[in-house]
C-alpha cells in the first residue's frame, strides 16, 4: 500500500511540474507580446513629442522676448 500512496503522490507532482512549465511558458509568452507593445507605445509617444517639439520651441522663444 505504501509504493501505490509514493507513486499517487509522485504521479501529482509529475502534473503539478508540467502545469506550471505551461503556465510559465504561456507567461513568456504573454511578457514578450507586452514587451513589444510597451515598445510600440515608446516609439508613438517619441515621435509625437518629435512632431510637437517646433511648436512648442516656437511658444516658448516668444514667452521670452
């Protein structure tokens, strides 16, 4: 009765450790793709300040005089 309640329990561990590499791997997954949509927001928000920045210089020049 003892090797069937070890091997119950190893059979449980063995499910425990191939969800989790699921879950982490799903998890990579998931962090790559936010990865590059924290990129994609990165290179929006450079170009829009690029797009505003003469404007912006133009106001400021004229605050000054």
């Amino acid at each position: 009765m003892t090797d069937n309640v070890e091997d119950l329990i190893l059979e449980h561990l063995r499910v425990l450790r191939s969800e989790i590499q699921t879950m982490r791997t799903e998890m990579h997954s998931e962090f790559k793709d936010v990865k590059l949509r924290m990129s994609s927001i990165e290179n929006a928000m450079v170009s829009i300040r690029l797009y505003r920045k003469p404007s912006t210089d133009a106001a400021m020049a004229g605050s000054l005089t």
